[in-house]
C-alpha cells in the first residue's frame, strides 16, 4: 500500500516489492476490486492510488457483515441437517421363513423402482419354490424390472 501512495505503475510498484511479476498483478488487482486502490489511466501507463485508509475499515466491516449474514443462514439449517443424518443411515432388516416368507421376497421385488441385485442358482431357487418362478419371470418381465444377478455355474 506505501508504494500505492504516489501513484506508480505495475512495474514500479513490482520493484519496490520485491515482488514477482504475477504476483504483483494478482495482488493489484485484489486491491482495485475490493476498493482499496484505484487505477488511473489506460495500458500501459496505468498508475494504481492507494484509496484512503478508511477505506480499509469499511472493507472489513462489509465483509463481516457478509460473514454473519451467512452464518446466521447456516445456523437456520443445522437442526434440518441434524434430523436428515439421523433419519438416512438406519439400514432396514426384514425377516421372512419358510416358503411363505421366500415368495414374499419375490414379490417385493415385483413392486421395485431400483435395478434388483442377485446372488441364486437356478437350481436352488427351483427345488425352494416349485413352479413359481415361469410366472415370477413374466409378471417381472412385463414389469420391466430389471436385474443384474450372479449365477454360480453348475454342471448339466
């Protein structure tokens, strides 16, 4: 800011730093866009003026007021936050028995709005529930549900 006091160019002012000449810009043009340094004339003999020093004052006290403002909003949502993670990692368990409770496994995969993920043998779910699966296939099929399962291989 001292060397913005006489009105220098990005040069002049990268000299009297000890600064890059990258850094010098960035560091200018921050000052320029948060009001605290203006440039007078067009390139390349543009000369940056330090604003006054209160200026300094009411850049920071707008930015606080900034920072409360998005605090105060954050604060708003932390009780909404609080019921959403509480609620969103309960996994779910069901149990089922016998042959009853398999089929209704099946059939709430009839009434699914996600891809099914398996793990069977064709023979196992055969010898378990006898005639059931030709319609199974359709109804699911005529659904379009679909499935991605891993099926063992088993010998013919």
């Amino acid at each position: 800011m001292r060397e913005l006091e006489e009105g220098l160019g990005r040069k002049s002012i990268k000299a009297k730093a000890g600064i890059q000449r990258t850094t010098g810009y960035g560091i200018l043009d921050g000052l320029v866009n948060k009001g605290l340094a203006i440039v007078s004339g067009k390139e390349p003999k543009q000369e940056f003026i330090a604003e006054k020093p209160e200026k300094i004052a009411e850049f920071l006290k707008t930015n606080i007021a900034q920072l409360q403002e998005q605090l105060k909003k954050a604060q708003g949502l932390v009780p909404q936050l609080k019921s959403i993670h509480k609620s969103g990692s309960k996994a779910q368990v069901k149990f089922y028995e016998g042959e009853k409770g398999l089929k209704e496994v099946y059939e709430d995969t009839l009434t699914s709005s996600e891809e099914i993920r398996a793990y069977a043998t064709l023979d196992d779910m055969y010898a378990a529930l006898p005639g059931y699966f030709p319609d199974y296939f359709k109804r699911r099929a005529k659904e379009k549900i679909a499935i991605k399962a891993i099926i063992p291989f088993t010998k013919p």
